[in-house]
C-alpha cells in the first residue's frame, strides 16, 4: 500500500468537544501518525501520515468527528510523504 501525508483542517464547533482526544484515539487504531492541535481561529489542524486508505478513512471521520462536534466544513491538502513522526501527538 501507497504511504502519504495529508494536511487537514477541520471547521465548525470542534474545540472544546474532545475532538483532539477522539483523533488521536482513531488515528492510532488506524496506525497513522502524526498530530493535532486547536487553533487560535476555532478550528483544529492536523497533519496524518500512514497508507493512504487509512488516512482517507481518517478524513472521513473528521467529517463527523465525536459525538458533540458540529463538523461544517474538513479541507485537506495531500503532500509527499515524509516519514517524519513515530506517534500521533496531541500538540498545544
């Protein structure tokens, strides 16, 4: 299977939800790496490395995210992959 990186930013009422918690908890069943952190605007941003169906599969949750989050809009930006992490991290 095909490794990549996908950058993604998810929009909408996801901070304060758990929405980090709940990403880095599917990303690590997925087997992917990386992180997630909230930013300044509200949004959450996170940077996904792993085989390609699983971070499409990852991206596919970030639509609906946990059970509290009103996901409105999830933008990604596929990159060459790099290799760069050993873990999915929580960042602040």
């Amino acid at each position: 299977m095909e490794n990549a990186r996908a950058h993604v930013m998810i929009e909408g009422r996801v901070q304060g939800v758990f929405f980090r918690y709940h990403t880095q908890e599917m990303a690590v069943r997925l087997g992917l790496t990386g992180w997630v952190k909230n930013r300044p605007d509200g949004n959450v941003e996170a940077v996904l490395e792993g085989e390609k169906g699983r971070i499409d599969h990852m991206i596919q949750w970030c639509h609906r995210g946990p059970s509290q989050a009103n996901v409105t809009e999830v933008h990604q930006v596929w990159e060459d992959y790099r290799g760069e992490f050993n873990d999915f991290s929580i960042r602040y």
